[in-house]
C-alpha cells in the first residue's frame, strides 16, 4: 500500500473518533451535522421553556387550584345554609270536618259550629329556612385546616413536578450533545472512507494494492453508513421526545448549544444534605401527611360534640279554604343533633384515625433516611465524575505535549510519519474521553441539583 493510502488511513483513525476537537469547544455554529437545522436552543431556554408548557407542570398545577377551590367551598360551610321548599299540589278529594252539634234537640236548627276541609282546587306551600351553624365551627375549622393542607401537599407535588421535568430536559440535552457530536465526527469519517474507497480502488485497477484491501475499505464504509443511519433515527428519536419534554410540536427542529467548562460545586456532605432535608418536596409532603392524619383524628373526635344550630323558618300556605289554618307563619328555633349511642363506633374510629398517624410518620422517616442516602450518593457520584474530568483533562494536555514533540521531530526526521500519526489518533481519542467525561459530570450534577431539591 503506498504512502497516500498510509496517509488517508491515518487521516481516518483521526476523523473516525466520536468526538473531534470541535465538539469539546461545543459552539453552536460548528455543529453542522445531520439535524442541525432550526434555532439553536440553549439549555436555560429549554427549561423556562418546559416550566411553561410542559404539560405534566400544566396538569400539576390545575390541582394546586382545584386544591385552592375546595379550601374557597370548605369556608363557606362556616356561613348560614339557606333552603327554599315548594309544594303544589291538585286535591282530587273534597276534605271536610268539624265537630257535630249535639244538642240540635236544644238548638234546632243549627249544624256543626265550624267545619275545616279543602276544596278540589289547587293548593301551595311555601318554606323558606335558614340555618346557622354553632357547635359544628369547631369541626368546620378543622375541615378547612385539612383543605389547606391539602392545598399545600398539591403545592410540593407541582415543585416535584417542576424538578424532575428540569431533571429531564438536562438529561436529555446533555444526550442529544452526545449523539449530535457522534454523529458529526461519524459524518466526517464517511467522507475520509469514501475517499480512501475510490483511491483504494483506483490502486488496485493499477494493480498496486490488493482487492482485499478494497473490501476491507468498502466493509469499513458500509459499517460507518450504518452507525451513522442508527445515530440518525436516535437523534430524531431524542429530539422528538425533547420536544414533548417542552410542550411543544414534537417535529420542532432546533439545534443544541455546547455545554460549559466544569465548574465547581459545595464539597460539603453534611450541608448538601441539611440543604435536602429542607428542600426537597417529598419530604415537605411526607410532613404534611403528617399534619394531615392529626387534623383527620380532631376531625373524628370533634363528632362527639352535638350539633346545634340556629333556625329560622318562614311557610306560606296559599288556596287552602280554612281559616283556622294560618296564610303565613314565622319561627326561631334551635335545632339540636346528637347521637347518644353509636355501638362503638366512634371509638374505632378514632383507634383507626390513630394508626393512620403511626403510619404517616413511618413514611416520614422512611423518606427521610431514603433522602439522604440518595444526597449521598449522588454527592460522591458528583465527586468521581469530577476527578474523571480531572483526568480525561490531563490526557488531553499530554496528548497535544505528544503530538507537539513528534511533530518536531519528524521535522528533523528524528521519528517516522506513522508515529506522528499514531499521536494525532491518540489525541483525538483523548478530546472524545475529555468530552465524555464533561457530559458526564454536567449530568452527574444534574442529578445532584434534583437530590438536594434544587428548583432549577
């Protein structure tokens, strides 16, 4: 094989790495490789983005509303309750009585002394009523105490909702980065192999390489297409799913910004996690469960108390041929509700009531102690991606010192072209596991920022 083969070979090594040293840089405007059309959407933009529009956000924060309502219609019971009642009716029968004379021997003449009765005709009643609470604003109190605590449950499922949706728009990003720079390196080998095929075979019509040589090429090419077809469909797979992650049309194109140098972050187990215990919102719902199950059991208890109201009733009577029955009448009352006895249930019951609270503080502390593991692991995770970048940096340095050093020396021919070129490969593979490992600690500390309950 001569020296032009050599040559392109080498030039392919080089290229064929996943990421090339234009990818590490991570500028939007270089990445021009398949699906690099539309905007270019930074990642602080995709997650305002997703906090608008995403739609399980959406759906999160109907409920905090919906919540609020019920707290609005708890309050209300506090106020009187006003009824209106009808009645009309047709009498098919004539209704008639009274008391009997009995001494029409001593009074001739005369009959009953009154007599009372309804006419077929139409009649009406009219109610009216109103009804004031008294005993039971102890029990409606509390109902709005557990309104507002559910209120404020749906308000730290929304914060939950919100941080595994930023979560999610990271990890994603951070994918689609990947793919993308793959896919452009895989793009650009393409072009190297596809030259190196038409020189190959222009050599072996001229009878100067090998046929074998030409298949290896072609075997190479034909690999590459379909590593590059397989990098395709998951970009498209990853964008579409980045997409719905927005809340938007999933056949949106944008293209992805490079992320930033690594950057530094509390080295502090103990803070990172009393961070957590004030922060993450499973761990403010587990402590509104708790209040939650408490309230029940007052709710629960406070039945034992009557309940007594003030009434006021107004009825009207109208087409009713009696007099003896009024047109209209006006009351106040009290009215008074108690179930003397109730076989026990009551107080199995509360006995439930009360291993309802057993319950929820057992899963208060199992969250607790499930919190701080995953802080801890999460915080060493951080740290080892950190010293992995920490590494992949300084095989990076000592691949560019490498390739500095051979190319002075095969300047005054003091070393052999291929190892000038085995040091540029080595340095390709070094920026692709530099790149590797900053995507990696920016996703480490995404999972980080979600452990301690950051909100972004």
């Amino acid at each position: 094989m001569n020296k032009r083969i050599v040559y392109l070979l080498a030039l392919v090594v080089l290229a064929a790495s996943p990421l090339c040293v234009r990818a590490q840089q991570g500028s939007a405007p270089e990445q021009q490789g398949a699906g690099a059309s539309g905007e270019v959407l930074t990642l602080d933009e995709a997650v305002s983005l997703a906090l608008r529009e995403n739609r399980q956000v959406k759906n999160a924060q109907l409920a905090v509303g919906q919540a609020g309502d019920a707290v609005a219609a708890a309050r209300t019971q506090r106020l009187p309750s006003m009824f209106v009642y009808s009645l009309v009716s047709q009498q098919l029968v004539k209704h008639d009585a009274g008391p009997d004379n009995s001494d029409t021997n001593v009074v001739p003449g005369v009959g009953p002394f009154f007599s009372m009765g309804t006419g077929r005709r139409p009649t009406a009643i009219f109610a009216g009523q109103i009804l004031q609470p008294l005993s039971q604003q102890h029990r409606i109190r509390l109902e709005i105490e557990q309104a507002g605590l559910a209120r404020e449950v749906e308000g730290e499922k929304l914060r939950g909702a919100e941080q595994t949706t930023v979560n999610q728009v990271k990890q994603t990003y951070y994918g689609i980065l990947q793919t993308q720079s793959a896919l452009d390196s895989l793009l650009e080998s393409i072009r190297y192999y596809r030259e190196l095929d038409r020189v190959t075979a222009d050599n072996v019509a001229q009878k100067v390489s090998l046929k074998a040589d030409s298949l290896e090429v072609k075997t190479r090419l034909a690999k590459a297409e379909y590593e590059a077809l397989d990098l395709t469909n998951r970009l498209a797979t990853e964008k579409e799913q980045f997409n719905n992650l927005l809340g938007r049309d999933v056949r949106a194109e944008f293209r992805v910004a490079g992320v930033p140098e690594a950057g530094g972050f509390e080295a502090d187990l103990a803070l990172a996690r009393s961070r957590a215990l004030d922060q993450r919102p499973e761990l403010r719902e587990a402590q509104l469960k708790v209040r939650q199950a408490e309230v029940e059991r007052r709710i629960k208890k406070s039945e034992y108390i009557p309940d007594v109201s003030l009434g006021f009733t107004y009825m009207s009577f109208r087409n009713f041929d009696n007099e003896a029955i009024p047109k209209n009448t006006a009351s106040l009352s009290v009215a008074v509700r108690w179930e003397v006895f109730d076989w026990g249930r009551k107080k199995s019951q509360l006995a439930e009531k009360e291993s309802a609270i057993e319950q929820a503080k057992n899963g208060l502390r199992e969250t607790e102690n499930l919190v701080l593991i995953e802080v801890g692991d999460k915080f060493r995770k951080l740290q080892q991606t950190r010293q992995a970048l920490v590494v992949a940096q300084l095989k990076q340095e000592t691949a560019r010192e490498n390739i500095r050093i051979s190319t002075n020396k095969y300047k005054v021919q003091a070393a052999l072209l291929s190892d000038v070129l085995q040091t540029q490969a080595t340095l390709a593979d070094a920026d692709y596991q530099y790149q590797q490992a900053l995507l990696a600690f920016w996703t480490a500390r995404a999972e980080y920022e979600k452990a301690i309950g950051a909100d972004k």
